[in-house]
C-alpha cells in the first residue's frame, strides 16, 4: 500500500538534472544516486525529535477540532440511516481512520480510497464530510515530512503540491512548521547534538539554514563536491544562496580532501592524463592547488 510519507519519486531525480560537475555526472551513472526517491537514510535517528513537538501539536489540534465537531457527526451519522449507501458509510469510517494516523490532502484522501477499493463517488462523498480542515492537514503534512528529511522552504512547497495540497494550502503549511520560530527552537537541539566533524550550528541559524546543512552533509556522505558545486547543488534543490552557502561553510569539508576523492571517483571509471584530469577537477570546481593535490593522492 503506498504511504504519504514517502517522498515524492523524482525529487532526487531533480539533483540529476544539474551537472554541477562531470563527477556528479558520473557518480550517477555509476548508480551512487540509488535511484529515483529522496532517500536521507543515512540521517542521525535524532532528526525526528527536532519537529516531534510540532508533529505533536498538529496532532492534538486535530483531535482537538474532531472533539469539538463529535456533536455534528453524530448528527451527521444519524441522517446517514436513509439515503446514504453502505460503501458511502463505510469509505467515511475508512477516511476517518486514515486520517488518525497521517495527514492527507483532499484529492490524497480521494486517491487512497479509490486505492483501497472505493468508487470515485464513495471516496469523495468520505472526503466531503470527514471533517478534515485541509490548511492544518498540509501543515501536519509538512511537520511529518520535516521529522524525516530536509527541504528546502521552495522543497517543501513543492512536495505538499504534489501530495495534493493546493498552493495556498502548501504555503499555510510551510508557514506554520518551516517558518515558525518553534520549529527553528526544536531543531537547534538536534543540531548541536548531532557529531558529524562539522562545525556546530549557531543559534541563530534558520531553519532554511539548518536544512541546506543537512542536505549538504547528506550529499558529501556518497559523493564528492567541490566548495563551488555544492552550493550549486543545493541551489538547484531550492535553497537561497545564503543558506546553500552557510551549509558549504559549516558543513566541516575538507576542499583538498574532496579532490582527491572526485579524482578517484574519476580515475575508477576512466583513464585520465594527469594534466586532463587537474583540468577536470577545476571544472567541477576546485581550485588549482586542489586539483593538483588531489591527483597527487592518487599516484599522479
């Protein structure tokens, strides 16, 4: 059964379509990539407990709006003994359900249940009267997302979208998770736990900022960039080029150090001249004296 937590397919994908440099471009060929999903697996488990609270919070004004609505359902209910089908019924309950443990848009809610074996009539008759107020759902849905892996703000907007939110909806929920001070407040704890060599985060960095960090640190685990091609990068995946630039400068890379990998990467694919590939290593980037030593760690 899909989930509406997996990432959309293709938003790794978008990542491919930039050749920051031929590296990149062979490091997908050879497969490092690993297919066409977002995947942050590699991410500290305590990245979920920075957006908990909001997970929490979003969680409790839902079941807050459902008990105060209990009355009108129960109306609801009672009017549903004549003139309502027993599939109408029972897509309703099945809705409500869903609904307790995940968020959904409305044409998400349609689709799950059409999934599950709905008529198109019965799916939208559960999602016209579950109750369900779409604007917290996306804002539920951005906090479920944030507690997994990190956005970009544009990102994010972007992946709400394609759950099924309207813009609209999508930026409301941004605003109330991405943009609020309480999220920035519950990641500051995540991000001075975290120990990945890189420098710690100060308390002053944005939410935008954090996440181009971790995005940053997520891409140099598989994969070498040069300080140039990762702000690149992360620009391409939506981040501003103050936040792709605050994670280049806090993600702890050693520049030299990750030319000498990309000339690896190069060199395990194909022969290069030592010239030709000093050449290449500046094209993706690094500079002279990073290039050459670089092809000097391996044997040139």
């Amino acid at each position: 059964m899909p989930t509406h937590e997996t990432a959309k397919r293709g938003a790794w994908g978008r990542a491919a379509g930039l050749v920051v440099s031929l590296s990149v471009l062979i490091v997908l060929l050879a497969g490092c990539f690993g297919g066409t999903t977002r995947s942050y697996d590699d991410y500290d488990d305590d990245l979920g407990n920075g957006v908990s609270a909001l997970v929490e919070k979003a969680e409790s004004n839902r079941t807050e709006e459902a008990d105060a609505s209990t009355d009108s359902e129960e109306e609801t209910d009672i009017s549903l003994d004549s003139g309502v089908s027993a599939g109408e019924r029972n897509a309703l309950e099945s809705a409500n359900q869903y609904l307790r443990f995940t968020a959904f848009s409305y044409s998400g809610l349609i689709d799950q249940l059409e999934f599950e074996g709905y008529s198109s009539y019965e799916a939208t008759y559960a999602a016209d009267h579950c109750g369900a107020d779409w604007y917290e759902q996306a804002a539920l849905s951005a906090a479920q997302y944030l507690s997994t892996m990190a956005f970009s703000r544009e990102g994010l907007i972007d992946q709400l979208e394609y759950e099924g939110f309207t813009y609209d909806q999508a930026v409301y929920g941004v605003e109330q998770t991405y943009d609020s001070e309480a999220t920035s407040a519950g990641l500051s704890d995540f991000a001075s736990s975290t120990d990945t060599g890189a420098e710690s985060s100060s308390a002053g960095a944005t939410m935008g900022e954090r996440n181009a960090l971790q995005s940053a640190e997520s891409y140099l685990s598989f994969m070498a960039f040069s300080y140039s091609g990762l702000i690149d990068q992360l620009e391409y995946e939506g981040y501003s080029n103050a936040e792709a630039t605050y994670a280049a400068d806090h993600c702890g890379a050693d520049w030299y150090e990750q030319a000498a990998r990309s000339a690896k990467e190069y060199l395990d694919l194909m022969s290069f001249s030592r010239e030709s590939l000093i050449d290449q290593l500046e094209y993706g980037g690094f500079t002279y004296d990073q290039a050459v030593y670089g092809v000097e760690q391996n044997g040139y």
